[in-house]
C-alpha cells in the first residue's frame, strides 16, 4: 500500500473529493486535527486553485458552515475507452463531467498506431470547440481491452492481439502533454464508473463488459481488484465447451461461444451481415429471430460461467455492462434467471442482476474518473502544495 502523508494536504482533498467531510468542522471530526493544522492544508488547496469554497452548507442554527468543494473548472481531463470494435472518447471537467465527446468504429484490431492517431486528432478537435488547448489538459485516462501491468504500467502480455503488447500509451500522445496518465482495462474503468456513480450502493460486484469480448472486473469493499499484475477477472478464457479455437490459442473458451464475435460468427453462417456489436444490438432491435436466440444461447454461457465465481466470491451484484448488453431483456435475462435458479442457494440469496446503469458513457466516465484519481492522489498533492507558488497547471506530468 502506497505511503500517505497523514497530515498533507492531499488527505483533505481525498475527503473533500469523496463527499465525506466538505466542512472544516467535519473535516477536523474526520481528521482528530487542529484547527490551526486544517487551516494550513486549506490554504495549500485553495492558493493552488484545487479547491474552492461553494458557500454555505445547511446547518440546524447560526451561521451556515462554509463548503469546500473540487474547483471542477481548473483544466480538463481526457477520456478514452479502446473496445473490440468501436472506441468512444470524451472531455470532462474535474469532477468528471462529459463536456464534449466522440466516438468511430475502430478498435482492437486497427492497433494502437491508428487508435491514438485517431484519438490526438479528435481530441484537438474537441479542445477547439472548447476553446482550449492541450495545456489545460490536467489528467488522460485509457481503458484498454486487455490485462495493464500494475507494476509497470504498461499493456501486459500476452495480449489478443499482438500490436497491443507492452504498449505504454503515454508514449502514443505528444510531447506537450504534460498530463497524469492512468491506464487500466477497458471493463476495470467500466467498474470504477458503475460502482462510483451506478450502483454505489454495492460494495462487491462483478462487473461484466459484453461486446465483441467478454471482459469482467472485480469490486471488493468498494475498490476494483486488480490482482497480483493487473490480470485479475479472466471470465473469458474459462473452459465453456464447444471446439471453436479462441484467440487465445486454446479451444472451448467462453469468448468462443458467448461473446460479439461468436455471435457474428453464427450470424455470418445465417447469411446476415455484421460488423461490430452495436450492428448486433442493431439486429436484434429489428426483430431478427436468430440474433435474439443467439443472443439467449449466449446468456446462458455466461451464467454457467458466472456459476463459480459467484459461490467463490459471494458478491452483492452482477452488473451487465458493453454494447452486447444494450439488446436488453433477451440477453440480459438469461443471466439473471439461470443465476437466480443455479447459485448455491447462500451465493443468490439477494443476489441481484442488473443492467449498467451509466450506459454507453459509463467507460469513458471510468476513464475520467481514474485521471481524477491519479491527478489527485493524496501523496503527490500533498508534496505539490507545499511547493511555493503551486498551482493545479504544473501538477501534471509526462
């Protein structure tokens, strides 16, 4: 676990942040500080124009207490989630909301040549229209469909496909970037955003991203379990029958039988023309009979998958998330009802199975939301104020 400094700045910010302490009363309850201390830290964060006063809270009598809150207007942050076939990417302000966003149908197997220059064009594009320029940029955040090394930071390997390998992806954005970078995978920052602003009321989930892969994420005791290298939560890869050679070199994966591509695959046999995952969701939309029996074949898989797992990990929720999901009840149902049905009796007892909640946009408000943290991490902001003449422009970094 990464050392805090216990009385610095960033300890407040990571209160104020979280909504959990916003007052200097209740953050000197929350702290055991005194009041000459939070005072001090204040300052830092306010000289620094990381936090502003957001004038009185309500209170039971006399004078209302002041309010901090995150200067949300004090740069932007980049957000990039990379899919099998499609990529959508976004401008927030620093608290995470959308200001501009964007999306094409590339993905995973264009490489990361094509995707970042793709990406750098679209994202001066939307700066412009903003009127604003690569230097208000604080924080860049990228999912990526693929394992990130935590220890190194870069794209692990083996990867799907190979282009994606050790790819460090701070290197695929200009120089005069000077921005935090956070990297995680495509349905890890899919899980952040659920989790913060979906559901926050599930501690534990399971967290499945369903397009032309199967991707799944672990949230334990409200934090999204990455495992010893950033490969924790390998559903797709589990043995689920069949023959079909996976990518992975193995046959009989559940990515075989149950994902975007295994559906297109069948849908090819059936005559029917399809692209990507949205083109599937598109189909069934349509009325098309063989996509919607495809799509429940595939549910099933994925319950049947999920079997272990939930015993193992008895978690509060299975969230149901990518563009696959978005076809609703008939792929969606038979998750639920085979779970419900099929769990050990103590794993399903007020298991719920639900939708993601934040829709298309949930990974790239993931994405935004891992910047903001690595933007504001509680030891480098604590190091940062204490310099003199901070101020939240030199905070970023390439």
């Amino acid at each position: 676990m990464a050392h805090v400094i216990s009385t610095g700045s960033g300890v407040v910010l990571d209160l104020i942040r979280s909504g959990q302490a916003t007052t200097r009363s209740d953050l000197i309850m929350r702290l055991g500080w005194s009041r000459i201390t939070l005072a001090r830290r204040l300052d830092e964060l306010l000289n620094a124009e990381i936090i502003v006063s957001a004038g009185q809270s309500d209170s039971r009598g006399g004078r209302p207490p002041e309010e901090f809150v995150v200067n949300k207007d004090a740069g932007l942050l980049l957000a990039m989630d990379i899919g099998g076939s499609h990529s959508r990417l976004a401008i927030t302000d620093l608290v995470s909301n959308i200001l501009l966003e964007d999306e094409a149908d590339i993905g995973l197997n264009q490489g990361p040549d094509d995707i970042f220059d793709w990406s750098c064009q679209v994202f001066d594009h939307l700066l412009a229209n903003l009127g604003k320029s690569r230097s208000d940029v604080r924080g860049i955040g990228v999912g990526v469909p693929g394992p990130v090394d935590s220890a190194s930071g870069r794209i692990a390997s083996p990867q799907l496909n190979a282009q994606w390998a050790d790819v460090t992806v701070k290197d695929y954005f200009p120089d005069d970037y000077r921005a935090v970078f956070a990297v995680d995978r495509d349905v890890n920052i899919l899980a952040v955003g659920e989790h913060r602003l979906g559901w926050p009321e599930y501690d534990d989930a399971i967290v499945l991203k369903v397009g032309m892969g199967i991707g799944c994420g672990l949230v334990f005791d409200g934090r999204v379990y990455h495992g010893t290298r950033g490969g924790a939560g390998d559903l797709a890869h589990s043995p689920s029958g069949g023959a079909e050679l996976c990518l992975c070199g193995r046959t009989g994966c559940l990515d075989t039988v149950a994902s975007g591509r295994a559906i297109q695959r069948e849908l090819h046999a059936l005559g029917a023309t399809v692209r990507t995952s949205a083109d599937i969701v598109a189909l069934a939309n349509s009325g098309h009979e063989g996509v919607a029996e495809l799509l429940a074949d595939a549910g099933n898989h994925i319950a049947d998958a999920l079997l272990d797992p939930v015993a193992l990990l008895n978690p509060a929720a299975v969230v149901i998330g990518g563009n696959v999901a978005q076809a609703g009840a008939v792929f969606l149902d038979p998750i639920r009802d085979r779970l419900l049905r099929e769990a050990t009796a103590f794993s399903r007892r007020d298991l719920v199975v639900i939708p993601a909640k934040l829709g298309q946009e949930a990974g790239v408000i993931g994405a935004s939301l891992i910047a903001q943290d690595a933007l504001f991490e509680p030891d480098r902001i604590s190091r940062l104020t204490r310099e003199d003449g901070a101020s939240l422009a030199k905070y970023g970094e390439k």
